[in-house]
C-alpha cells in the first residue's frame, strides 16, 4: 500500500500507514519497512524543499 501511495506522489501517507501498522509486522519484515520508510522520508523532504523555492 506504500508503494502505491509514493507512486501517486502522496509519501505523506505512505509514511503514517507505515508508522501505524510496523509494530503489527514480524520483527523479520521491519527493515524492509524501514528501508521504505527512510526512501519515503527523502521523498518527502525533497518534496518540501521544493516548495520553499
């Protein structure tokens, strides 16, 4: 579901769906989440940084 939402451009809510479901996860599928989350977080800042110019 993250996926999808970083592809129609919308990382915000990829990152709280993320947040919201990880502790229900397997301790073995968490840093695969992690490492969507962190490519989120760079989404997401990036996207910011392009609206304060």
């Amino acid at each position: 579901m993250a996926t999808v939402l970083k592809q129609a451009n919308r990382a915000e809510e990829a990152i709280d769906a993320i947040r919201s479901f990880r502790d229900r996860c397997p301790n073995e599928a968490r840093e695969s989440l992690d490492n969507i989350l962190l490519d989120l977080y760079k989404v997401s800042r990036a996207c910011k940084f392009t609206y304060i110019m």
